[in-house]
C-alpha cells in the first residue's frame, strides 16, 4: 500500500503484540529515515529507535519499540518534527506495523552519542498490531472542511484526516487559487507548554499529509505580511501546482 493510500486507511494503534521486531524489519525503519523529506532543510533532527526500557511516563509499556525524535531548538522546528515523523508514521502502516504518537512519553536517559545541541521533541511508539490496523473513512472522527478552512476546498481531505493531539485539530487553512496558507490556534496563556508545542507539531502532520498526496507538486514557504486570522498565528504556505479542487 502507498503512503498516499495509507492516509485514507491509518488509524492510531494503542495495543501491541508483545514480540521485540525482527532485527531487519527494524533495520529497514532505521533506512527509511533517509528518505524523509524535511519541510525546514537547515534543520538538523535525529531519529532513533529504542525498546520500551529506554523511556518513561504514563504508556512507557505501550508498544515493544519508540522512535524519538531530536532536533535543533530553530524556528519551525516542532512544525518541521511532525512533518517527518508523519512521514515515518505512514511508512509503518503501509508495511504492517501499528504506530502511535506519545507527547507524554520521554527518554529515560540523554541518548548515547546524542549531539548535546539537539532536544528530545517527541515519540513514536510501533510494532505489530494486536487488532486491526486499519479503518474506513466512517470511523474517522474529525472536524468538517468547513471548520478547518474558509471554504470547502477538497484538496485537504487529506490534512483533514491527519491525526492530532486529543482530535482538536488546532490549525486553519487559507485557499487561494494554488496556494493554501496554512495557520496554527494561539495557545492561551493558562494553556500547558506542552499542549501548546503539540499544536505545532500537529500543523507538521497535517502538512506531512498535504505533502504525501502531492510529493511531485508541494511547495513549502513563507509570504510577506501574510493575512492576519484572529486566534490562530501563521506558519507558511503550500503550493499545489496544477491541482483541481
């Protein structure tokens, strides 16, 4: 199954088989990595795969491996981590295995050989299913084109199924013609520093899955003096050449 295919199939798997991965299943996670496009080139982030003895919080024994996802504290970067780590989260999927976003989920200890200008952002728990893997397009609970942007373009099904944090889908879309601003809800100022950063993480995976349905065609950028939308703060622009809506 392709990336594309997997949007319309991919649920959030929260039960495990127990077995530890085949040593060349996770060698082949470990070479998809490379293949991850960044929306943020001059970003450095690193992924790494670990067992469920290396990390801690609430759901440390929920999946048999982790992937944690490090990265340079630069602008964009949270938006950048979940734009890659999507990617990866699709790739799983489309090969048989389960995977599932954890904010609450850290590393037990600083990562061997991890590069001291690097943060822990994130974690993906995987491994094989121990239900269904996938769903059907009913089963998605998500919020309507019509509250996610100003008008119904069908271009962002696709973002519109993306997972995010508790389903609150804290992000707004901006049409116009080939280019589809992109915003991000301000978090209010009682709002918890990490439920704030997964509002951009969650922008990330959105966009991950705008880029995913359009790879020959998706363009990332920023406009000068972009439209001001109140509540929300703007991230950048996606360009879609030659795409109907």
């Amino acid at each position: 199954m392709s990336l594309s295919e997997v949007i319309y199939k991919r649920k959030s798997v929260r039960k495990y088989q127990s077995d530890v991965l085949d040593e060349a299943i996770l060698q082949d996670v470990q070479n998809f990595f490379a293949k991850i496009k960044p929306l943020y080139c001059d970003v450095v982030v690193n992924f790494n795969i670990v067992d469920k003895a290396s990390v801690k919080g609430i759901a440390s024994l929920f999946s048999p491996h982790y992937i944690l996802a490090l990265s340079e504290n630069k602008k964009g970067y949270l938006v950048n981590v979940g734009f890659m780590l999507q990617q990866v989260d699709l790739y799983l999927s489309s090969i048989g295995l389960g995977g599932c976003w954890l904010g609450i989920v850290r590393p037990k200890e600083r990562l061997t050989g991890a590069d001291d200008n690097l943060k822990f952002v994130i974690a993906l728990g995987f491994g094989k299913p121990a239900g269904s893997l996938y769903r059907e397009i009913a089963d998605f609970k998500r919020k309507s084109l019509g509250e996610l942007s100003d008008i119904s373009d069908s271009r962002l099904e696709v973002a519109r199924l993306a997972p995010s944090a508790m389903n609150l889908q804290n992000y707004y879309f901006v049409t116009e013609g080939n280019t589809i601003h992109v915003y991000c809800a301000k978090a209010g100022v009682l709002t918890i520093k990490r439920f704030a950063e997964m509002r951009e993480i969650d922008v990330g995976i959105a966009l991950a899955h705008l880029y995913v349905a359009n790879n020959e065609c998706f363009k990332f950028f920023e406009v000068p003096n972009p439209k001001e939308l109140k509540g929300y703060f703007y991230v950048g622009s996606v360009e879609l050449k030659n795409m109907g809506k």
